[in-house]
C-alpha cells in the first residue's frame, strides 16, 4: 500500500522494531510537542498560544520536561503570565471563603472541563473538573481542576487518538502493516488496552475477532519473551554464568518496564537543538 502523509508516522513506529510502537509514535509526539511549546520557533511569543498554555497550564511530569529542555528565557515568559492567571484566579477563589466567613461549598463548572488532561494521556494521572471532584471545598476542587490540565497532555493525547484510528485504518487496508505487527514484538500493557478498547469502535465483528486473536497471542508470546531476558540477567549475575553471553538480557530491565508501563526509563532529557 503506497504510504499517504498520515501513515508515515504509524509505519515509521512500526519499522523501528521497538517494545511498543505506540511508546515510540507517542515519544515523537511529546518531543514535537516540546519543540513547539519551547523550540526555535518561540511559539510561546504569540499571543495564542500563550493564551492556551495560560489556561491549561503544565503537569509535573512536562514541567520537568521544559525546565531540562533548556530554554530558559521561553519558560520564564509562560510562567509569567500563566502565574499572574493563576493568581487572579486564586484570589476568586479565595474570595468566596471570606465572603462567607466559612470554607465554600463545591465549586460550580468550570472552563477547566474543556481542557482536562485525558486519562490515557501520557501521565497517569486521573483528570478532574470542578463536575466530577469528589472535593467539597470550592478552593480545593479549583486546585484539583488545575492539576487535570496540560498544555503538552492535551497535544498529545488529540494526535494519539488520530495514530490509533490510522493504525485500525492501515490493520485492515495495509496487510504488509498488518504482517509487521504480528510478527513484531508486542506493545505496552497501557498501549494494548487502548487498542483493545478502540477496537470496539473502529472494527466490526468479525475484524474485531480477528484483530483480538492476533494481538492476544502477540502479547502472550512477548511477555514470555520479556520475562526470559530478564530472567538470563538475574542468571548472568551468578558467578557461573559470568562468562555466558547475555544474550538479549543486557537492556532488559527497561525493556521490562516499558512493557508493563510504558515509556522509556532509561531515556536521557529531551534539549533543545541550539
């Protein structure tokens, strides 16, 4: 099947020979994102795009990611202004409290529901909008509504759910795609379930049983895979073994890790290109 601009990415993860595709196609996406937010081409300089990441604000995990990126200047002007946000919008909050002379009741919709960080984004955490905050303090579901949103989360996970539709597109048209899965080695636990999941929706019946059959078997047989290499390394640490070969043992560890949660362990920090 001749490649079209919106396959590229789903056949180059493919092609990589990686644990997990999609670990690799989401790794591209969250550098991208990165490069975006605070590369060359000071995105973070227009007014738009400030205006979103004012709004939805970073994770943990990405603030990190931009503090290594190493863009200094670029993040001083988001925090800035996403600070001075912040702080208007604590002050309304706070305001309720003393307004009443007692802590607020829950706190009413919020635009935040807009921009929650989706569950299957690339950190775990669980979003939460002032709707479905099990919180009953108006200032504490507004913290717990700030904390489900992400500027890089929310990048990733809508290019995400595009990657899983063209994959099930390119499972069913493409058989060379299709034989490369089979025949490759498997996706993360969190990777198997979103497909396991968009199968429901993007194949009928009988594709649908034929997509499990396959993928069931694949993971079977890669986590079998998996737990042999780890198993040769705790075998390499006897004095016994020592002159043994490793094998596919020596990167294990990460490999195991990735398999079960995705990722990358062992990655160095994303920079950015000078």
């Amino acid at each position: 099947m001749k490649e079209k601009l919106y396959t590229i990415p789903l056949n180059d993860a493919v092609n990589a020979g990686d644990e997990c595709p999609l670990c690799w196609a989401e790794r591209k996406i969250e550098q991208d994102a990165m490069d975006f937010t605070l590369g060359n081409s000071s995105s973070y300089m227009e007014k738009d795009i400030r205006a979103m990441t004012d709004e939805e604000g970073f994770c943990r995990r990405h603030f990190k990611q931009m503090f290594d990126y190493g863009n200094a200047l670029g993040s001083a002007w988001i925090l800035s202004t996403h600070l001075r946000k912040i702080s208007a919008e604590l002050d309304a909050e706070t305001a309720k409290h003393k307004n009443t002379g007692k802590p607020a009741g829950k706190a009413s919709p919020s635009i935040f529901a807009r921009f929650r960080k989706p569950e299957t984004a690339v950190t775990p955490d669980t979003a939460q909008s002032y709707e479905t905050s099990g919180k009953t303090d108006s200032v504490a579901a507004w913290v717990e509504a700030r904390e489900g949103t992400c500027f890089v989360c929310r990048q990733i996970a809508d290019t995400k759910k595009r990657y899983i539709e063209t994959f099930f597109y390119l499972w069913q048209k493409d058989e060379e795609f299709r034989n490369k899965v089979i025949n490759g080695k498997g996706f993360c636990l969190p990777h198997f379930g979103d497909l396991c999941e968009a199968a429901k929706t993007e194949l009928d019946d009988s594709q649908r049983q034929d997509f499990y059959d396959s993928i069931f078997k694949l993971m079977h047989d890669n986590l079998a895979r998996m737990t042999d290499d780890v198993d040769w390394m705790i075998e390499k640490f006897d004095y016994q073994n020592a002159d043994k070969d490793w094998k596919n043992s020596k990167d294990a560890i990460q490999r195991g890790m990735q398999k079960l949660k995705g990722g990358y362990p062992a990655d160095s920090a994303y920079r950015m290109k000078k």
